[in-house]
C-alpha cells in the first residue's frame, strides 16, 4: 500500500514513522512542512520503505525558490 508521509504521520505519529523510516523525527516535520513528496510504501511483511519523487535534473536553489 502506497501514501504520502503526511498520511503514515497522521496514523502513527512522528516519532514512530521516523523510526520506522530510519530517520530523526525533525526530518520528519521538516519534510512535511517544506511539502517534499515523499510517499510511504508499506510491505506484506510489515516493513516501511519511503520514496521521495522530485524533477529530475533538480537543483537546491529551484527547492528554495518555491
């Protein structure tokens, strides 16, 4: 199953969602308040794989131009 981080954040919190990602919980609330699109792929074996969708080639200073 397939949904934004947003989502995943909404049902298990930040905390648990950046464990199960393998990141801290700020990079969590950073990613969600900066709109990245990251989406949260979970796996029959209960495993969490995150996915982050951007243009391609991309560039730090397009980021910070939104």
């Amino acid at each position: 199953m397939k949904i934004s981080l947003a989502e995943y954040v909404d049902e298990v919190g930040q905390v648990k969602a950046a464990d199960a990602i393998g990141v801290h919980q700020t990079a969590i609330s950073k990613a969600i308040r900066v709109g990245r699109q990251i989406f949260i792929n979970k796996l029959p074996t209960g495993e969490v794989k995150a996915v982050e969708y951007r243009e391609f080639p991309h560039s730090k200073k397009q980021e910070h131009q939104k």
